[in-house]
C-alpha cells in the first residue's frame, strides 16, 4: 500500500476507534456520575470531530497539484491541527464550567466508582495503543494532522489515568471534592496542549524549516554524492505538511559540461529523496569563482 493511502486509512479509522472510546467513557460516567470522568468524556468528544478533520485534511493533502496549487495542497493538514487545537481548549473550558459547578454543589456523590473506574481503564489502555501507532505512522510519512491526532490522545490517556488514580483516592480518604478538583486540573492539563498545538501548526502554516539535525543530515548527504562539485551553499528548506522544499547552491568547475553537472544534480536528488521521502528539490549551478569557500576546500562543504 502506498504512504499516502496508508495515511489516510489510518485516519479513517480513527473516527470509529474515537466514538468507541467515547462510549466506555460515557458509560463510565453514567456509572460513577463522576465529574471528573465527565470530563474525560467530553475530551473523547473533541477525539471524534478531531479524527474526522483530520481525516478530512488528510484527503485534501493528497489531491494532485493543479493550475492553482501548483505545489500541491499538502498544508491542508496544518488547519486540521489547528482546529484540533481549538477544539481542545473549548473542552477545556466546558470542563472547568462543569467542575465548578460540582463544587459550588456539596451534595455531589459518587456512584458505582469501581465499575466505571474499570471501564475508563479499559478505554485508556485502546487510547495508548493507538496513540502510539498514530505518533509512530505520522512521523514516518511526515503527516502533521496524524501526528497531531496521536499526541492530542496521548494527552487524553495521561488525564484518563490522572483521572482513575484521583478518584481512587476520593473512595480511599471519602474526600468527594477531589472529583471536581481534579476535573479542574485535567481542564488546565488540557488548555496548554492545545495553546502548544496552535503554536506547532501556526509554525508549519508560516513555512518553518527543517530542525538542526535534519540540516546536518541534508549536508552530509550533499556532501557525500555530490563528487565532482567544488562546494554548496545558500541551503534553504521548509516543510509543508509531508512534503519538504529545499533548495540550494551547487559551485562546479567554470569549464564543467551541463551534462556533467546535471549527473552530480540527479545523483545528490536522488540521495536526498532516498532519505526524505517527498520532497521538491531546486539545485542552482554556479561556476567556481561563485564560491564562498577558499580553494581547496575537500569534500564539498558548506559555506
């Protein structure tokens, strides 16, 4: 199966693994009318719209450049993570309004705690699972929307098990105030995953380039296939979606053929794709007396 569909495979079956989810927690809720495990609840109902956006971007990512995309439409996933980023904090504050009404009424009981407790376990454990798979799939093929699904429910499996340890110690010290307590703290946990989601996507839709580690492996592979040229500069890189731009300068010998130049371009493409995946590669060709470098430099460096 190619990346792409498999991308999107995954992302499709994220919506039923998500209502799933939901309805155990629901049940858990129902059980206990704990207000903490509401509010695990209400975050498996941001999970379910989330996984459809993202879905939904995923799909739109991989239409095929056109006259008025001429680069593809591969930031699609970018606003998909950031309406998940929205969402989340939505929930967020739906969950601290319905804590603080639990607390404002003293008369709050727990009901059936040790059913619903084993319940919401359950679900959390199916959560773990495929949030790992989603965070391993996405980093693969370079999806944000996929990524950004994985890490959103690897955040709800930490408040699902906050949740459960929480309550466990509400039933242990007869402290019901905890229930409430702790849905306040699982909003705020909740609030600054997603702020970090809207900054990561905001950073993605302005085109921010590729980390440190990634540069010094593009270099060195630029270096190592590059035989023949005198040294590379002027890299540039960004990332939209799954799909990589770069871009950069390659200086040969001012008496080097065209068609000698273009081996070395296919060669160091070649080893780059190899590496990345997708990617859009531009190499501009310069003569020598373009270089940055002191004759004589090895190896082809980077200025």
């Amino acid at each position: 199966m190619k990346p792409h569909l498999k991308v999107g495979s995954l992302a499709a079956l994220s919506v039923p693994v998500a209502c799933l989810v939901f309805a155990l927690k629901y049940c858990a809720y129902y059980l206990t009318d704990s207000v903490a495990l509401y509010s695990d609840a209400l975050e498996s109902v941001v999970n379910i719209v989330a996984a459809a956006a993202a879905w939904w971007a995923i799909y739109v990512s991989q239409k095929p450049a056109d006259t008025n995309h001429p680069f593809g439409h591969y930031k699609a996933e970018y606003f998909s993570a950031v309406f998940e980023g929205l969402l989340i904090i939505l929930a967020a504050f739906l969950i601290l309004y319905q804590a603080w009404g639990a607390i404002v009424n003293a008369t709050h009981k727990l009901q059936q705690p040790q059913l619903g407790l084993a319940v919401n376990i359950f679900s959390g454990l199916i959560n773990a699972a495929w949030a790992f798979i989603l965070i391993n799939r996405g980093k693969k093929h370079r999806s944000p929307a996929l990524e950004a699904d994985g890490r959103h429910l690897v955040t709800d499996v930490i408040t699902s098990f906050g949740v459960v340890i929480g309550l466990a110690a509400a039933l242990l010290t007869g402290w019901t105030v905890l229930d409430p307590l702790l849905a306040i703290a699982v909003a705020l946990q909740i609030l600054w995953q997603g702020a970090q989601l809207l900054y990561k996507s905001a950073q993605g839709l302005m085109d921010i380039g590729l980390n440190a580690e990634e540069i010094a492996q593009i270099r060195k592979i630029i270096s190592n296939h590059a035989e023949g040229a005198i040294e590379a500069h002027d890299l540039r890189s960004r990332q939209a979606g799954r799909l990589i731009f770069m871009e950069f300068h390659l200086v040969v010998p001012a008496n080097m053929t065209v068609g000698k130049a273009h081996k070395i371009c296919d060669r160091v493409e070649q080893a780059l794709h190899k590496k990345l995946g997708a990617a859009h590669i531009v190499i501009h060709i310069e003569p020598e007396d373009e270089a940055k470098l002191p004759p004589g430099a090895e190896n082809v460096p980077f200025a």
